[in-house]
C-alpha cells in the first residue's frame, strides 16, 4: 500500500460448495476436487440443475443472545457471510474488546440474488388458483399469504441485509460501508478495508463478501445474460481459459479477511498470514462507447497495483484472474495478460479458481484471495480445474491443470465485472506463518 502503515492479513474464512473453513476448500482444491454438483429440479432445463451448493449450514452459529430474534431477517447468502466472518475473527485470535469500537471497519459486499423475483409467493397463489392460472379465489389467497409467506420478505432482499446484523453482532462502529453489485464488489470491499488500515482511520478491519446465485430465478436471470455453461459435460463444464468453454456454473458462499495494522498485529503476536502490498480498480469501456467486453481492462488494473507494490511482473509467482468461463470474458483477459508478458519479457504461471466453487459472485472474489494466500504460503500454484487446451492464441500462456511449484512470495487476483468494471489486489505471502494450511504431498514441476 501507499501509505507507510503496512496492511497485513491475520484471520480468513471461507465456505463454499467444497466445504466449510479455510483449510477444508485448500485441501479440497488441491486435491482437484469440484464442489459443482447435479441438484434435481423438476421443470428446469439440465443445465440449470448444477450448481455449487454449500451443504450442511442453515442458520448462523455463535448468535450474541441480543440479536437472536434478529436471525430470521437473514437471507441465505447472509448467512453464509456471517459464518465465513465470524471464522476470520476466531482465527485471527484477536480480542476485539481490546479495539475501539470506532476503530473496527466493516466492507461488505453482497453481490446477492437470494431473494431476486417473487417466488416467496408461489405456495400462496398455486393455493389460490388450484394449478388454474386463469382463476384466482381471493379469500384461499389471503389464507395462504398469512400462513405461507414469510412477513420478513422484503427484510430478507434489501442489500445491507448481513450488514447491520454483522456490524451489531461485532460491534464494528468506524469506517464501514455496504456494496451490492455482481463482481468485482467483493475486491471493491476488499480494498476498502485496506484503504481505512493504510490511512490510520482503523486498527481492525473486516471485509466480507456474501452470494447466493443457486434459486432457480436467479439463475434463469444470468441465464438471460447469456452467461451460464450448458453443462453438456455435467459438472466438468465450468472450463475457464478453456478453449471449449461456454459459460460458468453458479454457485454460492461466503467469504472474509481480517486486517491489522502490521505493528499491531506484530505486537499482540497475531500469525500474519499475508501482507497486502497494492490495490488497482479501473473502468474502461471499448471503442464506440459499446457496452461489450473491453480489451486492455484487466491488463491497466494488474499494472496499478504492481506499480502501487512496487513489484514487477517477473516476481509473481502466478496470476488468478477473473476466469468467468465466458468467451469474451476470458479472451479479454487472456489478451490482456499476454500484452503484460509481452511487453515486460516474461512470463507467469496463471490459474483460474472458480470452477473449484461454481461462480460464487462477491464471495468469489475474496475467496480467491483467501486461496491465494494458502496456496504462495504453501508454495504452490493451483491447477486451473477443467482445463484442457487453450485457443491458439494462448498457446504459450502457463496455465496447467494440477498444481505446481510456485516460484516467488507475490501473487496478483483479478475480478472482473460485466461492463467493463476491474479490481486486482496484489498479496506477499508469509512462507514462514503457513501453520495450519494443508502442504501437498506432490508437486508438478
């Protein structure tokens, strides 16, 4: 970071379809694993019957009693956020009574569509219409609401939902703010939460991020996009970089950093797992003021947080970009990364994570810092899931299927968002503080 306060990463927590904390989805990953499944959906097409489905978590734990009651205005992907944040907190081993309140920074991020559409409704109205859509009895209706519709609806959709609980449940009262977007909101939280450590505003801060994309609206939604994979291969699908791919696999998750100041950390002998060393954030838009895929996008942003780290590229051990499975998407990037290579005359390993998880929006985007971090401080590159072949373009782009050994301590993590909206973060691994991450047993070469 600019500044001279030096921001550090000292708690992280993660839950995805591959499985709930930190250490279950790294081992996962390493050992090639997809949390991506078939869910049986009567009515849907087959392409809309996989998804990453995080299992086993209905309702958050370790509620403080005052905010018991409060639980059912949680959405799904609050409550996913919530657990993933209180995880950062307990393996930070910071006690937080130690901190101001109004020295505690919230950024979250919701990228959320658990609530997108009115299917809250569907009990009610198929009461009242008995399967006739023509003919609605009014009387049958307003039963069904009353003992079938959640009154909390629409506390359940707005998109500070896990905000307020979160910031009450931890008493995080300084610098704070809400996002609500599809990617890169979660990098955008992310830096955020940097940027208020790095000026002195905070000591502490949290940045989460929270999706659920797996309901049948909201995936009918991002289908209308034109962004979704047809699944032909099943669960094998989601192929990013790929020169077969076709699409993405939603998912959904939760996903939080805890950062200090380095000092601080250092002096309440906190592990320091990673030190962030830049934050990029661009926009650009292609010629002709289109609201197509630009080309140089992610290639400016990873140069913004380089030069802001002072870190060349050749010191990267890999690069994680945004890897949406998309056509355009991931040939914009691709183009971008070889342009970087290019011009600075080298080369550096790349993986993309998301086919790991399904395409898990904000969550992503933190979350793949998060595995970032266990990978440099485990040493190794991740293998990029599905991947086969490339385009003949990028041929000599270093992307690999299994895990490699990683050369170097810094990695960069891009995430990319639909018109042309960009955020990286570049991280320094703490080799020495990697207690507690899964190594592998074998390395590629």
């Amino acid at each position: 970071m600019s500044s001279s306060r030096r921001v550090v990463v000292t708690g992280m927590g993660l839950l995805t379809s591959l499985g709930k904390g930190v250490e279950a989805n790294w081992k996962s990953v390493l050992d090639g694993k997809t949390g991506v499944e078939r869910c049986e959906r009567p009515g849907c097409p087959e392409y809309l019957q996989y998804f990453g489905r995080v299992e086993g978590v209905e309702r958050p734990e370790e509620v403080p009693p005052q905010l018991a009651a409060q639980v059912r205005f949680l959405n799904r992907g609050a409550v996913l956020g919530f657990e993933a944040a209180m995880e950062a907190v307990k393996n930070a081993q910071i006690d937080l009574t130690t901190v101001p309140r109004e020295r505690r920074s919230l950024f979250l991020a919701s990228g959320d569509l658990t609530k997108i559409g009115c299917e809250f409704l569907h009990p009610a109205l198929k009461d009242a219409t008995k399967n006739d859509a023509n003919e609605a009895d009014r009387f049958t209706l307003n039963k069904s609401l009353l003992n079938k519709v959640n009154p909390f609806f629409l506390l359940e959709s707005i998109s500070n939902n896990l905000f307020s609980f979160l910031s009450a449940a931890l008493e995080f009262m300084g610098p704070n703010t809400s996002l609500a977007s599809l990617s890169p909101s979660g990098a955008e939280a992310f830096e955020l939460a940097c940027r208020r450590i790095g000026s002195g505003e905070a000591d502490v801060s949290l940045a989460v991020g929270c999706c659920c994309w797996i309901n049948e609206i909201a995936m009918f939604e991002l289908d209308g996009l034109g962004i979704l994979s047809r699944c032909k291969h099943g669960s094998a699908s989601f192929r990013p970089l790929d020169r077969m791919r076709d699409g993405f696999i939603p998912g959904e998750g939760g996903a939080a950093v805890l950062l200090e100041e380095m000092e601080q950390a250092k002096a309440r002998g906190a592990k320091i797992l990673a030190e962030i060393k830049g934050n990029g954030n661009c926009v650009e838009f292609p010629e002709g003021k289109s609201l197509s895929v630009p080309g140089e996008i992610s290639g400016n942003c990873i140069r913004s947080a380089l030069e802001e780290g002072s870190v060349e590229v050749r010191d990267l051990a890999f690069i994680c970009p945004h890897g949406s499975g998309t056509r355009k998407g991931d040939r914009s990037e691709l183009n971008s990364l070889q342009g970087l290579f290019e011009t600075e005359g080298t080369n550096v390993p790349v993986c993309a994570l998301k086919a790991y998880t399904g395409h898990m929006g904000a969550a992503s985007d933190i979350g793949e810092i998060i595995l970032g971090i266990a990978a440099i401080n485990a040493g190794v590159v991740p293998g990029t899931m599905n991947f086969s072949k490339p385009e003949p373009a990028f041929e000599g782009m270093g992307i690999s299927t299994s895990p490699v050994k990683a050369v170097g301590k810094n990695f960069v993590s891009v995430s990319y968002g639909i018109l042309g909206q960009c955020s990286t973060v570049l991280v320094e691994g703490a080799v020495e503080s990697s207690a507690g991450i899964v190594m592998p047993q074998a390395l590629s070469s």
